[in-house]
C-alpha cells in the first residue's frame, strides 16, 4: 500500500499534569493502514485518561505497531525493541506492547522466546485488545474512538479503514498470512465514523483497504465500492474524497464512471503494476496481463484525462530476467506514471517467493536488484520532472495541511505536494496556487485570489 513509512509520534508539548503511570508512547513502521490503525488507538488511550509521552521512558505503557512487508521494517522494530530494554530494567513497571503484521500464530511462541522485553503480543488492527491492556485507565469509551482526538488541531486528511485483511495470493506478499481473509466493515458503518470524522474537523477522506475495490464482496448484498463511494461523497464538510490501494484485476467501469462523476473524488488512482513482463506477473501470482492492465489505465484516462496516476513495481522478484526487467522499464515509460514505489524484493518467511529464492536458479544477485532499482528510479525521475514541469505557471487547487519549514505545505486533487509562502492562516482551507517552480517531488507557488 503505497510508500513504507517511518512514523514517530511527536506531540506537542504536553501542559498537563499527567503521571508517567497514565502516559503512552506509540511508534509505527508501515504503510497507511498502520498509522491508521495507530492514530485510532492514541484517540482511544486519550479517551480512558492517558496522555502521550514524547519519548518510552516518559510512558509506563509502550506500543510498537509493526510491518513485515520488508526486512527492514521488522529491522527498525527489533532495533526499537533493544532500546527498550534499558527502559524495563530502569523502569520495571513498564508495559510493553508488539502490535502489528510481525505477530502471527506461526511466530508467537517464537517471539515470546526471544523477546523477553516485550509483555504482550497483538495482532493487527486490534485497537480494543490494546486499550484494554493499558493499566491504568480512568475511563470507558462510550463509543469506538476516532483517529480525530484534538479539537483544537484536527487534522485535515484522515485515513478510514473500509476493509481488513486480504483474500489474495501475491507470492511476495505476507499480509495475508498476518492479517487474515478480508473483512469488509459495513457501509452504514463507515458513513457515520466519515460524518463524525468531518464533524469534527477533517476536510479530506481516504477511504483504505488493502485491495480497497474488492469493498463489500463478503456483505449482504453485496454492494460495491462505488456505492460506497457515492453514500460518503454527501458528507456535509467534506471537501475532498480518495481511496487507496486498488488492484487491476477489481476495478471495474462502474468504479471509474463513479470517481469521474463525483466532484469531490480526487482525480487519482493508485494501481500497482509490480511488473511489466506477463511471465513475471504469472510468477507473482497477480491474476492480470500487461495488456489487461493498459487497457485498464486507457479507459481510466478516457474517463478522467487530467487523472493522476500511482503505481507499486517490484524489482529483482526471483525469476526476474534481465528481460523481463526491461520490460517493465518499457511499460514504466509508456505509461508515464505520476509516482512509483519501487521496492527491491525481500523475501518474506511463508511466503511461495521466499521458498523460490532459494533456488540459485532463480534468485536475483542483490546488486543486481540494487541496480534495477537504481534504473527504474532514474528513469521514474526524469518522468516526473517532466510531467511536473508541465504545471508551471498554471494555478491549482490546493488542500493546505498545514505549515512546514516556515510555508504552508498542501495537495492538489492529484495529490501532487505544494509549498506557498503567506500570511493568512490557510490550514484546512483551499488555496488557489500558481505554481511558479516545479521539481519531480514538489512545486513551489503562490498564493492567488479567490
């Protein structure tokens, strides 16, 4: 789903009075869902009377929200957890939680073992079962806790998880293995947590799943996503509207028909590819062909042609030839992607990838993939600076954030980041923005007149 992400809870400086015995400290490695996951869980510990901690010898009660879609991922983790182990011996009353895709039913027993500093083991998305490990709780929730605790600073974009889990069989994939079979909440559901979310504040809505068009597949009647789409559009607040991440072999015209028509839908589409060569798709398991998918992206643009789009591409896959690789440079830039999110392979235990690089045969050398993804990302580059290049001077839309190093930092409806310079406070609100410098990553601007 998108860019693996490094979160560190930062809070404000705290003004209140609150013991260590009622402080947390939350931190997350991962994609959106994670940091979804997490921001529900601090708005539910702020809700039972705990206040965040700006560092783990602050807090009594420590959680790690873990990923295991890289190896790196799971290495930040367990270079964490060593941290830690000097703030339980110091500080023995400590909790320690480990949240996330690193705990599986295959792996509990291990890591129970070999991680004695941690005191609990949670799977993923299970915000209640946290909370309810937390000790020192003053309160009840009255109702589920929303990723929207601070009135006075809300957020202007929220993440809302549709659906959990996920039904497919990408060889590289552990997700499925971690976070089971999908499960999709329902749609009434989902449109009461959006009103609440924009009620308090919040002006942009992603709707999230890992396959986020296969939505409602597993409810009764069987709705679709763009019905779901169409119900939290009417949200009365609600400025913006995208979703994230779909799959080629899900999305359907009526889908595409739906996010055209609605004004406040985003034009942008997250589709990943993950290889340009049919064999290699067929190695991975993703039940589509190249030519599938370029008919796919030709109606998406005959629909939307201003649409702004972003790809996930694996390199170094086993069986990945030099070919095949080429291949997917080719595709890369026939179809001038907006963004991608290149990973080189890492194999994942349980995995039918990691199983087929074991074998010397089809393995890929590791500088090899270092040196494709070093390719891909150039030529993903010089792309992106052109198509950037080519809003130079226009003057776009912009949902500000909020400010950073000094500007206010925002999005256009595609999603592409944008700096301006102005006095006024713009957080929350549109801006009008003429963009007077491009670069493959950001535009810089100005801020124009309504």
């Amino acid at each position: 789903m998108q860019d693996l992400v490094f979160f560190d809870t930062r809070p404000r400086p705290d003004r209140d009075a609150t013991p260590r015995s009622r402080r947390y400290y939350v931190w997350t490695v991962g994609c959106q869902m994670n940091i979804s996951d997490s921001e529900r869980l601090e708005a539910a510990l702020q809700g039972v009377g705990y206040s965040p901690a700006a560092r783990p010898d602050e807090a009594s009660f420590i959680v790690l929200n873990s990923c295991s879609v890289r190896a790196s991922a799971e290495e930040r983790i367990l270079g964490k957890l060593g941290e830690l182990v000097r703030v339980k011996r110091e500080q023995p009353d400590t909790q320690v939680v480990l949240w996330g895709c690193m705990v599986g039913p295959e792996n509990r027993s291990i890591f129970e073992r070999q991680l004695p500093m941690v005191d609990h083991f949670v799977s993923p998305s299970a915000v209640d079962e946290v909370v309810s490990l937390a000790p020192n709780s003053v309160y009840t929730l009255d109702e589920p806790a929303l990723p929207v605790r601070d009135q006075e600073h809300p957020p202007v974009s929220v993440h809302v998880p549709i659906q959990y889990g996920c039904n497919m069989s990408c060889s590289y994939c552990v997700i499925p293995l971690r976070r089971g079979r999908e499960r999709s909440r329902p749609l009434e559901e989902i449109v009461e947590e959006v009103r609440r979310i924009v009620a308090r504040g919040a002006r942009e809505i992603t709707l999230l799943g890992q396959i986020v068009d296969s939505w409602g597949h597993d409810l009764p009647g069987r709705p679709q996503l763009a019905d779901l789409i169409a119900a939290v559009h009417e949200t009365p607040g609600l400025l913006r509207l995208r979703f994230l991440t779909s799959h080629p072999a899900w999305m359907t015209d009526h889908l595409i028909e739906t996010v055209a028509r609605l004004p406040r839908c985003m034009p942008e589409v997250n589709l990943p590819v993950q290889a340009g060569s049919d064999k290699l798709l067929k190695i991975m398991r993703r039940g589509y062909t190249t030519a599938r998918y370029r008919a796919l992206i030709a109606r998406i643009r005959q629909a939307m042609p201003h649409i702004s789009l972003t790809t996930d591409v694996i390199v170094g896959h086993p069986g990945e030839t030099a070919d095949d690789f080429a291949q997917t440079m080719a595709l890369c830039e026939e179809i001038r992607f907006d963004k991608i999110h290149i990973a080189a392979f890492s194999a994942r235990p349980g995995t039918p990838a990691a199983e087929q690089e074991l074998d010397p045969a089809l393995a890929v050398p590791e500088d090899e993939k270092q040196d494709r993804r070093r390719a891909l990302e150039q030529l993903h580059e010089r792309v992106a600076t052109e198509r950037n290049a080519q809003l130079l001077g226009q003057t776009l839309e912009v949902l500000v954030e909020g400010e950073s190093r000094g500007k206010w930092r925002g999005r256009t409806p595609g999603n592409k980041l944008v700096f301006f310079s102005h006095p006024d406070d713009w957080a929350g609100r549109l801006a009008r923005v003429q963009i007077t410098q491009t670069s493959p990553w950001a535009l810089q601007g100005a801020a124009r007149p309504a």
